[in-house]
C-alpha cells in the first residue's frame, strides 16, 4: 500500500471490543495506520472496564465516544473487522472483511474482560502485520 492503511472496526455498541481494538491499533501502529471505529447501535459511552483494563496496558481510551457506523467509512476502509456480534456491514468490492468472534465484555468480569482484551491485542498485531504495518515497541 502506498498510503496509511485504514482500519474499522465495527462492533453493535461501539463501546468495548471496537474501542479496544482501535485503541490497540492506534498504539501500535505509531501513525503507520489510520483507525476508525463504529456501531449499528451506538451506546452511550465506553464500557468503563475496557478502560480500566486498557489502562492497565497503558492505553487511553478515555477520550473515545461511540460512533454511528457509516458507509462513508466502510467504503473507505481497507480492512472492515467486525466483533462477531452480528452487525450488518455494507459490502464494498475489494475489501478485507473480517469477523473476529469474540466474546462480549459487557457486563463481565474484570478477568473476562482481560481475556477479550489479550485475544484483540494478538489478533490487531497479526492484522498490522498482514496490512505490512511494522508494531511499534
């Protein structure tokens, strides 16, 4: 690619694994990516134990506001990452389409929250690679 590629990440709500997963893209793609997020259902704010647990990783995700999904950004996107939970995605021709199944932090657990936070840490690393985007240290 010969520009920043640009990540969504859509999940319903728009409050915990898209959050967490575009907070991790953010980190660690040091400005080599651009990251948008998004949800069918916006909720009202961030789910504040993806917070906690992101902070814990030294990410800050306090900032972040649910988003309305648009097609605007799906069109744009190079790679559309849905949280398995169903979403209904527009489908643009050439486009990297995933759907990471993923458990839904809400309501969980800080432990269980954690372990969806691991699972996304290891699955945005892979998904830079893939898009040739080096990891930040």
């Amino acid at each position: 690619m010969t520009h920043a590629p640009l990540i969504l990440f859509v999940c319903v709500h728009n409050a915990g694994r898209s959050q967490m997963a575009a907070g991790f893209a953010r980190a660690l793609g040091g400005g080599r990516v651009e990251v948008r997020s998004g949800g069918s259902e916006p909720g009202e704010r961030i789910n504040p134990a993806a917070v906690e647990v992101m902070a814990e990783k030294g990410i800050d995700i306090t900032a972040a506001v649910p988003q309305l999904l648009r097609t605007e950004d799906v069109r744009e996107a190079d790679a559309v990452i849905t949280m398995g939970c169903g979403d209904a995605c527009p489908i643009f021709p050439g486009k990297r389409y995933e759907d990471w199944d993923l458990r839904d932090p809400a309501g969980q657990s800080a432990d269980v929250v954690r372990e969806v936070r691991d699972d996304i840490e290891v699955r945005v690393r892979g998904l830079l690679a893939d898009l040739g985007v080096p990891v930040a240290a």
